[in-house]
C-alpha cells in the first residue's frame, strides 16, 4: 500500500526537507520527488519510520495532552465553584479564640438597628471601593456565573413566600447562600442587632480581623453553617434598587454628606465579626424566601447609605485574589434582568462556537489562507533551489565534441577508468578520441553522473528530413576493411582496384583512411573504406565501423587472431555492423586456417564451417585466390540489409579524413550516406563551413555531384573538419555560418570547462615525488587522422614523472604562429608529413625552437619517448667488485691503521669503495685510502691475492672483518 509523503511527514513529526534528504541518501530504495504527493513505497515509508521513531512518539505524547484540554476546560466551566473552594479548603486555618458556639447561637430579635451617623462612613467607603475595583470585578464576571452549581433552581422564587418565616438551624447549600447574601439589606436589621456586637469584646474583634486575610473562604464556610430564623420585619432589597445601588451614578452619590467623611469625626468600622453576624442574621431570615420579600418591600424607602453599608461589608468580605468580587460589581446591575442560570446545553453549545471559531480561522479568512499558500510555495521553491544545487554538482554540461580525456577531467576521475569502463562492455577507444552522445551517457552513468549537453540548441538547427518510403531506392553497400598490421589490408583492396596504393604510403604502411567506389565485374558498386591497421589508429577504426555496412576482418593465415584484430572486431560488434572474415595469406607456407578459426572460436564467433552465423572465405590478396568469392558473400550479406537510400534531397554524410593543400586550400574527404551532394551547396561539418567549389573522386577526377555511398574530395570549407564529423547541406551560407560560429564558442567553452590549473595540492604532490618533468608538444600534420593518432601516442607516454601536453594540433604547414606558440610554452614541434615555411624556419633558428618532421609514425613515437628518457635524471647504481678478508691489523703512526689480508672474490680497485661487514652487519662505507702489495701501491689486486688496505678516516678495523668493495655508475631510468 503506497502512503504519500505529505501523511508521512505529518505522522512521524518531520520537515519535507529531511525526509527527501533522508530518502536520497538510500538511493537502493527508488527515487523520490520532493513533492507532498508523491507515493511512497512500502520499504521507503518502512525506512523513514525506523529513522524517525523518536520523532513519532514525541508528537503522539503532544496529541494526547492536546485532546485532554478541551475536557478540563469543560469541566472548569461546569464546576468553577467547587473548583475554587477545593482548592482553597486546606488553606483554611482558625486564627485567635473565636467561639463558634457563639455565632451560632441565634439573634435575638429585638436588636438595635444601626444609627444612621454611622452608617454614612461606611457608605462612602464602600462606594470608593466599588470604583477601584471596577476592572477587577469584569474580569471575574465568569466566575460570578459559575456559582449557581446549587440544586436549587430560579423556579424556587414562588416557593420564598411560604418558607420565608420557617426557621433553619443548619443551610443545606453553601454556595446557594454566598448567593443569597448580595439581595440581604442592612437597613432592615434592628437596631438592638448591632448594639449586641458593639457589646462583644473588642479583642476578638481584633483577631477576627486579623485572621481575614489568611483564608478568603473561611468567612464563607462559617456563614455557610450558620442559619437564623427570619425577622419578619427585616427589610430586603428589590431588583431595580440593587441595580441603582451597583451602579456608580452621579445624582445618587451627590446625596452623601461628604462632612462625616472627615478622618477625625468618621466613626469606626464595624469589625469583621459583626459584618458577619448580620449576614448571617440576614442569610437565614431570606435563605429561599428572599426574593419574593422583595415584591413586599416595594413601597418602603430604601436608605442609602445603609444599602452603601452593606456593599461596603460584602466588598471587604470578598477582597480576594481567588474570586474576591464574585457578588460584588458589575452583576448586579442586570438585577432587573432574569437571574443568570447555568444550563449544560447553553455551556455546551458557548463552548462547540467557541472551538469552531478558532478551529474555523484560517478558513474564514482569506488573508490566512493566501499568506499560507504563500509560504507554502516559497518552501517549495526553496527546497528546489537546495535539490538542483545538490544535483548540479553531478550534472556535466558538454558537447559531443568531448575526448576521452576530457570527459575524465570534467569527472575527476582517471582516464584509465573510463577506459577501462568502456572496454568492460565491448568499446575500444583512445585517450584523445571524440565520443559521440550515446557513449558519453553510458560513462556517466557508470560514475554517477548526469549529461547536459548545451549544444542541444544547436543540433536542432540542422532539422532532418524525413525520408518517404516510395522515393527510396537501392544503394551500394559501404564495406570497411579491418584487421591487423601487415595482415593484408590494403594489398586486397589494390587487387580489388587493379592499382598498387601501397607504393606511395611511406614505410609501406597504410596511415590515413581511404574511400574507394569500385565497379565489379557484374556491374554492382561497392564502396570500400581502408583502415589503418596500426595501434595509433584505434580511432581511425572506430569511424570505420560507425559509417558502414559491412565490415572484412582480414586475418593472415601464417599468424594469429591479434590485439589489434580484436580490437577492430570488438569496434565492428559494438556498432553492430555484420562481419565477414577473410584468411589471407594461405598460399604462404606454414598457412593454417583452421588456427585462425579455432581463435575465433575462442571469442565466440564461430565460422559457417563450424556450425556457426559468420562467413569466412580463404584468400591471396596477391594472387587473386577468392577474392571474387569474398566479394559474392559480402554482397550476399548486403542484400539482406536491403540498404536504401533518397538520392532526390540534401545530402548529408559523414567526414572521412581532412587535411590542407598548399595549392587547393583545405581539402575534406566525405562519404554521402543520403541525398546527393553537387557542387555549390552550402555545407557545414562541426565547427567548419563553406560552399563547395569543386568535387573530385578517389582517382582525383572531377566530379559534379555525388549520389548515396559514395565518397568525394570537396573544396571550399574554411577550416579542416575532424574526423568523423557529420556533414548537412544547408538552405544558404548565412545559416551555416551561424551555426558553425555558435558551435565554435560552444567548444571554447569546453576546452576552458576542461583546463586543470596548476594546484597547491599539485605542487605538494611533485615535491613528494621528487623529480618531475613536463614535455609540451605541438603536433602538425597533413591530415586530421594522422593528427589524432600522433596526440593519441603522445599522451599514452605520460608516466609519474614525464607528462606529455599536447597544446596544440592542427593540419597544415608548420607556420610563424607555431613558432611562437612553441617559443611562449617551452615546446616541441612534430610535423608529420608537412615541413615548416621558409619564414617559420628561421623564426625557429632565432627563437630557439626545436622541429622535427616525420613521414613514419612509428619514428616520431620512438623519438618523443627517447627524449623523454633523456630528460629524467641518472640513477646510481651500485657494482660489487671484491671481498677482501681482514687477516691482521697494523697501526701505523701518522698512517691509522692497515689491514692486511686476501681477496677472495673478485678484484679490488684503488679508486672503489670499501664496506667493512662484521658480523655480517655493515659498520662503515668510505673509499679506499692506500691498496698496497707489499711496499707497492697498486691499482687493483685480484682473487688468491693478499695486499694491504687503509680506508679513509676509518682505524675501526678489526681481524676477521670482511672489506666488500664496490663501485657507483650513472644508468639511464626507464619509463
């Protein structure tokens, strides 16, 4: 089951980030997105569970305590009261001799109401405390709801006429009395009431007083316990004259005599004992009954400063940080209102609106909503940015003009690894060659990297045409002959042509490639395309078997199957081209075939004799012995390619080989594979542009156009192709320009991609390895393949401590501007078969700069290894020359000491050194000081004779020590 990672980040707690990274980092797990809808698979949600299981339980602990909030804010709202006085009952402590028995006892009815001259303080007092504490009072306006948790209900105001005179020793609800005290007015007390607490001493008045601030609930309990019966003729408050007296009005306050409140005649606070004797006395005179006394009292004058009075008392009650001003303040001005009642449906649903509202924000406001999608996308673009930054890394941005040694630079790996990577699956291919799209993917994904190719733009500029079936038409089959060095090649192809190429190849072997167009006997035509057998032209071959049809693997009979002929058979496999094998040579004595075919064999290519796919005919290029049988069975293979091609559109073709003649300028052989190509089209090829002027065959006849499969020498491009480039026939010149010009900037900057600059760690590196030289070369040549496979050679004699740079390479004559590119950079000139200017060779003289030419590459890769050789310094090597044993020791005076002794091993120089060796351990090295038979000095003593030995500064000898004898010469290092 696929689980997406958005749910996956929520339930294990975890950013979007870290769970990619995490995920990335455990590649064999599959790719991921950083995207919240991605599906995960089973083993990728597995591992991100076992990673951040911590994480998980942290936020299911955080979950738990979340979804028991709502549950103890309900039970606060339902139950507040019982709340507070549980938590403020082990405060509760007695303070100071108070005789509850006392208060309990009930007041006698006759007591004396308070003067009016004492009440008046009192009154101003309480309305001073009402407006300090105005803001107090709003902010416990919830708790002062929360009170009525009674089992009486506001239903129990009918049943307050019959129960008002019944008498109540105990209350049975104490919060239902707190609730009662506020409707209790003190005017209607008696005055005999306050007459018996002025009796009562004023000690416990004191300690009463004191012991308020303890406990802001003890008061209440007290009351809670004590119930009187009901005065008749006790005065209570109605509604709207205790709304009045809350709320703090200006006609009303005016009516106080503000003279009584002076501090030297205001008359005594009641005690805290005897405020709470008359709320006692009031409480259980209305408990139940109250509020329909009040509906009794209408007509009567209420007094104010009495009604200020009792205020004031039940202010100072309730002076509280816990719920101080529950009954006091703001409440009572909705008096004339309904009596405020807790019902668990109201709580229920104040509280659902209430959790909706803050559950329901964000959605309700836009603002929200647009500020979150915005930081949502501005994460998202962030965690972008962060991903293609990692992946930039293992991104390689290039053309497909990359060589081997520069795609190994561009991975800072070494070039052996990438070749070796691309012999591992059947690609054969040199330090210094091109490699084309396919292949450069192939290495990077190999080494974990990715390909980007900015030429993109530019390769979708050349658009190809789509041929229709019905205007194709039959073509020749291009056939590429393949094999090793002096196997045949060439001599077969002379006997195919009736001419003898091999005459004018210099040292007699063939070292460009060559395109012939031949006609055979039964008027078919084949092209056939010769490759150059040598190692140094590995890329040679590997054009070879990209632009044809058909490959002849030429073995010789008298020999085996070769590097180099496995090496053409692996470039023929990998590009999937069908192979003919031809035994050349089986006319030679020692000749055997049957060898030939066990080899291959061995390679798993069986032969048709042998029950296999591939076709092999025996041959003598020189006497004609099967060739025409050769040439039966190759055509047979092309027939069943069933090659066709569209003669009737632009060509577009493959470059062949390039070079530069002095008289004809740059000079490009093509093999057309498409179209027809005539003289004034406007062509492109790589970096190279131009028009053509003039076409010639292989036999150098003009020419005015050249059909599908065969080769043409054209004239008129600016510059020498590289080989193996591919060639378009463009609408004008004006295109062609452009797009050259734009592949042109595109490979500088890939050669500037692609430089390695000198690095601290480079120098600490050589300073380690001691010794180390550089040899620049800059190679010149008639034609781009010679050029490649000179570079090739050259590079491939890099060691530890000679590099080899090739700077520069180009076709043509040698110029002044090589000259002085040589002279800047301490390099070499090779020229292989081009020879410098008049003006270029005394620029040399002058500057200094060494050139030499070669016709034969095997002379110049011998030449630049020999100088080499040359430019590392001599090793000393140690020649052990005698032994000579120490028989008897003689000190003589201003001599030191000689011993005397035999050689018993070879001969003993004046001018070697000597080892003295005891033990078999060597003590001392120094050269020989004196060697002596008897009183004559000597210049060598030989074996089985005895002589006299001093060494220099050395007296240490002893009989028995062993002297070895030795001398140092000066040897050449190899590479």
């Amino acid at each position: 089951m696929s689980i997406r990672l958005n749910k996956a980040i929520r339930e294990l707690n975890i950013g979007l980030q870290t769970a990619v990274e995490f995920l990335e980092k455990k590649q064999e797990l599959g790719e991921v997105k950083s995207d919240l809808n991605f599906k995960l698979s089973d083993e990728q949600y597995n591992a991100l569970v076992g990673a951040f299981k911590n994480d998980k339980e942290v936020k299911n602990d955080a979950a738990k305590l979340f979804q028991k909030k709502p549950k103890e804010k309900k039970s606060a709202t339902d139950h507040r009261a019982e709340t507070l006085l549980k938590a403020n009952r082990p405060q509760y402590k007695p303070v100071g001799k108070i005789d509850l028995e006392q208060l309990n006892k009930p007041v006698n009815k006759s007591s004396v109401a308070p003067t009016e001259k004492k009440s008046d303080p009192v009154v101003a007092t309480a309305v001073s405390q009402a407006q300090d504490k105005k803001e107090a009072e709003k902010a416990v306006k919830t708790k002062k709801v929360d009170k009525p948790v009674v089992n009486d209900k506001p239903a129990e105001k009918k049943e307050t006429v019959k129960s008002e005179t019944s008498v109540k020793p105990k209350m049975e609800n104490p919060v239902n009395t707190s609730k009662e005290k506020k409707v209790v007015d003190t005017k209607g007390v008696n005055t005999s009431k306050v007459e018996k607490k002025h009796d009562e001493p004023k000690k416990e008045v004191k300690a009463e007083v004191k012991a308020e601030p303890a406990s802001t609930t003890s008061n209440t309990t007290t009351n809670s316990e004590v119930v009187e019966d009901k005065n008749d003729n006790g005065l209570f408050q109605t509604k709207n004259e205790k709304k009045m007296l809350n709320t703090p009005k200006v006609n009303v306050l005016g009516k106080i005599d503000l003279s009584t409140l002076n501090q030297s005649t205001r008359p005594k606070k009641k005690s805290k004992e005897e405020r709470r004797k008359e709320r006692e006395e009031k409480a259980g005179q209305g408990n139940g009954q109250g509020k329909k006394k009040r509906v009794r009292i209408n007509k009567e004058r209420v007094d104010i400063n009495a009604a200020a009075n009792q205020q004031q008392n039940q202010s100072g009650k309730k002076g509280g940080n816990n719920g101080g001003n529950k009954n006091g303040g703001k409440k009572n001005r909705n008096r004339n209102q309904k009596p405020l009642e807790v019902d668990d449906e109201a709580v229920a649903r104040q509280v659902k609106e209430t959790l909706a509202r803050l559950t329901s924000k964000s959605q309700n406001k836009k603002g929200a909503k647009y500020r979150k999608e915005k930081r949502d996308a501005v994460q998202e673009r962030l965690n972008a940015e962060a991903k293609a930054e990692r992946k930039e890394s293992k991104i390689l941005k290039l053309t497909e003009f990359v060589t081997v040694s520069e795609l190994a630079t561009m991975m800072n790996i070494p070039v052996t690894n990438v070749i070796s990577t691309l012999m591992s699956v059947g690609i054969m291919v040199s330090i210094n060659q091109r490699l084309d799209a396919e292949t450069i993917n192939l290495v990077a994904d190999e080494f974990g990297f990715k390909t980007e190719y900015v030429s993109a733009e530019v390769q979708e500029a050349v658009s190809e045409e789509v041929d229709d079936e019905n205007d194709l038409v039959s073509r020749a089959p291009i056939v590429t002959v393949m094999g090793h060095v002096d196997h045949g090649k060439t001599s077969l192809l002379d006997h195919i042509r009736n001419t003898n190429v091999i005459a004018g190849e210099a040292g007699g072997i063939t070292q460009h490639i060559g395109a012939y167009s031949v006609t055979l006997e039964n008027g078919r035509k084949v092209t056939f395309l010769d490759t150059p057998g040598h190692e140094a032209f590995t890329a040679m071959r590997a054009r070879g078997a990209q632009v044809t049809d058909i490959a002849i693997i030429i073995i010789a009979a008298d020999d085996s199957v070769m590097p180099t002929t496995k090496e053409a058979i692996a470039h023929a496999q990998a590009a999937g081209v069908p192979m003919v094998f031809a035994i050349n040579k089986i006319d030679k004595p020692g000749a055997n075939p049957d060898k030939i075919r066990e080899d291959l064999s061995q390679m798993n290519l069986l032969v048709e004799e042998w029950g296999g796919k591939y076709q092999c005919q025996e041959i003598s290029a020189k006497k004609g012995l099967g060739v025409n049988e050769l040439l039966d069975k190759v055509l047979l293979e092309a027939d069943m390619m069933d090659l066709k091609a569209n003669p009737n559109r632009k060509a577009t073709g493959t470059i062949i080989e390039s070079s530069l003649d002095k008289g004809r300028g740059y000079v490009s052989t093509v093999l057309v594979s498409n179209g027809t190509l005539k003289i004034g089209d406007n062509v492109i090829a790589g970096t190279s542009w131009g028009r053509i002027k003039a076409m010639f065959n292989e036999r150098n006849q003009r020419i005015e156009s050249a059909g599908p499969a065969e080769p043409a020498i054209i004239l008129g491009l600016n510059g020498a192709p590289t080989a193996g480039d591919t060639f378009h026939v463009m609408e004008t010149e004006q295109e062609a320009r452009e797009i050259a010009n734009k592949r042109e900037q595109l490979q500088r900057e890939q050669g500037l991609r692609t430089q390695t600059r000198l690095t601290l760690s480079d120098i600490s590196h050589r300073i380690a390895r001691g010794e180390f030289h550089e040899m620049n070369i800059i190679v010149k040549g008639d034609t781009d393949g010679s050029i490649e496979a000179l570079s090739d050679s050259f590079i491939k004699l890099s060691t530890e401590k000679v590099k080899v740079n090739v700077i520069n390479k180009a076709v043509g004559q040698i110029s002044e501007n090589d000259v002085m590119l040589a002279s800047a950079s301490d390099a070499v000139i090779v020229g292989f078969q081009v020879r410098p200017s008049a003006d270029a060779r005394r620029l040399a003289d002058r500057e200094g700069v060494e050139i030499n030419t070669y016709s034969v590459i095997y002379d110049a890769i011998d030449d630049v290894k020999s100088t080499m050789v040359g430019m590392l310094d001599k090793v000393k090597k140690e020649i052990v020359t005698g032994q000579f044993e120490v028989k008897q020791v003689f000190k003589i005076s201003k001599v030191g000491t000689v011993a005397g002794g035999m050689v018993t091993e070879g001969k003993v120089h004046s001018k070697d050194k000597g080892r003295v060796v005891r033990d078999g351990i060597v003590i001392h090295t120094a050269p020989i000081d004196a060697l002596k038979r008897y009183k004559d000095d000597v210049k060598e003593v030989a074996t089985g004779l005895e002589c006299g030995i001093s060494l220099v500064n050395y007296n240490d000898l002893q009989v028995g020590d062993i002297i070895e004898t030795f001398t140092e010469i000066e040897v050449e290092q190899k590479l």
